[in-house]
C-alpha cells in the first residue's frame, strides 16, 4: 500500500544549480557537432526554429502541402506529423489504437537512449498517468481530479489573487527587469506551492526539478540523462518527507494530503504517487510559465489589441484562450501506434511514433481566420487544442485559465502596460515552447 513511507534524512541537501538549460548549453557547446543532422524537409524535431521562433512559415507550408507525412530520419528517429485540427483531434480520440503508454516510449518525441539497460530503465521509469492507457489512466486520474473541480478552483481564487497582487506590487515601473523571473516563475511556483502545500522557502525547487524533468532534448545528452536521474530522487526525497507528514496528519485541501487519502491511494504503488506528482509539478510549471510571459509579449506584438485590452477588460476570459492558442506552451505530445491503421490515407504501421503539433494545430487557417494574429475577441478562441484533446485533456486546464485570468485582470487593475524593451531569449526544445529571458519596462495606462 502506497502510505508505508518511512521518514528520510531530514539533513539532506538538495542541488539548486546548474539548471537544466544551462547544463544543456555547456553540453552542446563541447558535442553539439557529434549529434544527428536533420536533413529532411519537414524534420520540425529541429530546436532552431523555435528557439528563433521561425517555425511558422514552415508549419503553414506543411498544412497546405502534406498535413500528414512522414520524417524518416532525424535525431530522434523516423515519425509522423500530424499538423492540424482535425486530424489530431482524430488519433486523439482513438486512445487504444494511438497509445500514450510509457511501455511504447511515452508522450513525447524522445525515446529513451538505445544503450540503456532495460532493467534500469525499468527502475528508473516514474509511472505518471499522462504516459499510461486505459483503464490504469482512468483510475488514477480520478485521484487528482477532485483537486480540480470548479468548486475547489473557487476556493484557490482568492489566495490566488493576493499572491499575483503582491507579486504585481514588486514590480518597479519605468526601470528594465526579466519578467520571467520577475512574475512567471514567481507566480507559477507560487501557485504549485499553494496546490501541494510546499514549504514556501524551498518554492524555487519546483521549478528547478520541473525544468531537468520536462527537458526532453537533455535526452540527446547521454551524460545528462544520469544527472536528471539524480536530480529527480532529490525530488522523490523531498516529497517523501511531505508525504511522511502528511499521512500522519489529519486530511488538509492540499493535493498531496488528498491524494494520500483518496481510495485510489490503496491501489498505487510508492512509485506511481510520486510519478503523478512530478507530472503535476511539470504539467503546471513550464506551461502556465511560458503562458504569463507569452501573454505580455504577445500584447506588445500588437498594439491594437493592448488598446483592447486596456479599454476593455471584459475580453479578459476570451482573451484569455487566445492567449492560449496564440503562445501554445506545449509545441506537441506523441503516440505510439498499436496496430496497423489507415490515418487519412496513410498507412501507419504498428509501433510508428506520431507527433501531435498542437503549435501548428492552434494556427490552422481551415479552423481560426488569420490564425497568426493575436485577437482577443477572437469568437471561437475555445477552440484551441493548446490544452489537448479526449482523455488526456489537461485537467489542470482551469486552473491554469484562472492564474491567467488574474493575471490579467490584477494587471488592468493596476493599470499597467508592460513593453518589450530588453533581450528575448527563447526555450531551444521541441516540446516545451516559451521564454528563458524576456526583458521588459512597465508604465501605467
Ligand atoms: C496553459 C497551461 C497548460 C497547458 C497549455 C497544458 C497542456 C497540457 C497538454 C497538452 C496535456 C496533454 C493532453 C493530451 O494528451 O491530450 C496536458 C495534460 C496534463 N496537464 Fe496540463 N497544461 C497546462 C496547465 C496545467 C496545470 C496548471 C496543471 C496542474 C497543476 C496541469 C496538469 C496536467 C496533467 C496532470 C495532465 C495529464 C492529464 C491526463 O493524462 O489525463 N496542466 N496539459
């Protein structure tokens, strides 16, 4: 039964550098030229175009010429696109035949390194449900869900709210700062901390596990693999402190406390509680991150909807999910074929690996009219796949909305307009899509 943790070494120091973006780039620096070229067309695995953000033109091609094709060779292997609305929403709502299991190589395009021994990579493989097949994903989704009702999100809004005003109140106006660092970060751990009920002092740990985690070109690095390794049983150790505590405490609102309470708890191993928790840090990490900096930079890329905005904060909700479709912080998720299958006209064969492009879904012109402007009054905004589709759908998606709601709503309030005035610097990975760097002035409205 999963509640048999035994307390660990209170004493424990805990690593808070290098982070993974800087263990990469040192990484790359010394063997960037020993890896795999892509040399195909349509090889959109490549990190460049999104790290200098040219990945559009190459994306609209794709969805005019060959919305479905296949990569036969890249770093990461032969696989599918898959490029727009339809024909995601397709493979995702067949999830028997498009599997998310771990067992084929998980939700996103790396596979683990070929030389690893299928022992330790047993060992090592955390079990989350977002990388797990019905029914075992029904189950364990059940445990977290509660965590997300409407009516628990009601209940977060207000400790939400104070913690954006406060951190909107640090802000120094008419000087430069990152507001990465400065409000994303910030608020995003803050958030998580709230959710898991972290220790606040150690809140920047979340992020810092959060990034080694959910960096999946560290893959190509065989070295770094083992430090990540590493780094995640620091993880497991701090939350098995947690878990120690709180399964000897009377059941809190916290996600951890609920979790360790919930009937589900009876039937998951140690392993599987920990590996839902990582998936949740890492769910609500880069992800709304990468939302609260693409919002402000988005706003600054255009003007006329700043205007809007700043007349009109009813767009807020609506805004919102542009926002959304606009950054679309998860540039994809994969799927491994279980069987032979005709998709659109193509034959798939069992065991090919599929990438979902919701960042090329969310601009596909057959869906959203001028799908690369920002427009907040947009009227079918909702339907972006930035969150997903089917069983898989994000279930942290209200949450996220409402972080971003106050967000915007706390800096009307305040009546703030925050310009682009320093370095952008951008995430270089083909799955997390957002900002390391975003230099920004504020002035009032
Ligand atoms: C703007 C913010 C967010 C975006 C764009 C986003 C996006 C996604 C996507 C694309 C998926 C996979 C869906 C699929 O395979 O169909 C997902 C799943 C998930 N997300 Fe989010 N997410 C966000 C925020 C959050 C937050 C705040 C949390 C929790 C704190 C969270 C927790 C999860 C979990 C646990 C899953 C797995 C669901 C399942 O497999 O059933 N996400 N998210």
């Amino acid at each position: 039964m999963a509640t048999q943790a035994t307390a660990p070494d209170q004493a424990f120091t805990y690593r808070r550098s290098p982070t993974a973006m800087e263990a990469f780039d040192a990484w790359l620096k010394e063997h960037g030229q020993d890896l795999p070229r892509h040399t195909e067309k349509w090889d959109v695995s490549r990190s460049d175009i999104y790290v200098e953000d040219k990945w559009q033109p190459i994306f609209a091609a794709m969805r005019a010429e060959a919305p479905i094709n296949k990569v036969t060779e890249s770093p990461y292997g032969a696989y599918w696109n898959v490029s727009t609305v339809k024909t995601i929403q397709h493979v995702e709502s067949l999830p028997e035949l498009y599997s998310s299991s771990w067992q084929y190589g998980g939700i996103t395009i790396g596979d683990p390194p070929p030389d690893i021994d299928p022992a330790v990579l047993a060992e090592r493989q955390l079990p989350m449900f977002i990388a797990m097949d019905r029914p075992e994903h029904t189950g364990q989704r059940r445990t977290v869900a509660p965590a997300f009702t409407p009516g628990e999100i009601a209940f977060m809004e207000a400790e939400v709210r104070e913690r954006t005003a406060a951190t909107l109140d640090t802000l120094p106006f008419g000087e430069q700062f990152d507001w990465v660092d400065k409000v994303s970060i910030e608020l995003t751990t803050g958030m998580l901390a709230i959710l898991f009920g972290f220790p606040w002092k150690d809140r920047r740990l979340l992020t810092y596990w959060s990034d080694w985690a959910g960096d999946v070109e560290l893959g190509l690095a065989r070295e770094l693999i083992d430090v990540r390794h590493e780094i995640l049983l620091e993880m497991g150790h701090y939350f098995q402190r947690l878990w120690v505590e709180r399964s000897g405490a009377e059941p809190s609102r916290d996600l951890i406390s609920m979790m360790l309470h919930s009937d589900a708890m009876n039937h998951m191993s140690p392993q599987e509680f920990m590996g839902n928790l990582v998936l949740l840090i890492v769910g609500g990490n880069d992800t709304t991150r990468n939302t609260m900096s693409g919002i402000v930079h988005a706003l600054d890329q255009f003007p006329d909807q700043r205007a809007l905005f700043e007349a009109d904060p009813s767009v807020i909700p609506n805004g919102v999910q542009e926002c959304i479709r606009y950054v679309t912080p998860l540039a994809h998720m994969r799927r491994t074929a279980t069987a032979d299958a005709d998709l659109f006209g193509h034959q798939i064969s069992k065991g090919d690996k599929l990438i979902l492009w919701y960042l090329s879904a969310n601009r596909d012109e057959t869906v959203f009219d001028n799908p690369d402007k920002l427009i907040l009054n947009r009227e079918n905004a909702r339907r972006h796949v930035a969150f997903g589709y089917g069983i898989h759908r994000c279930v942290g998606a209200r949450l996220a909305e409402l972080q971003l709601k106050i967000l915007l709503e706390e800096m009307h309030k305040r009546r703030m307009r925050v310009h682009v005035t320093g370095k952008v610097e951008r995430v270089r990975a083909n799955f997390v899509h957002g900002f390391r760097k975003l230099e920004t002035t504020i002035e009032r409205f």
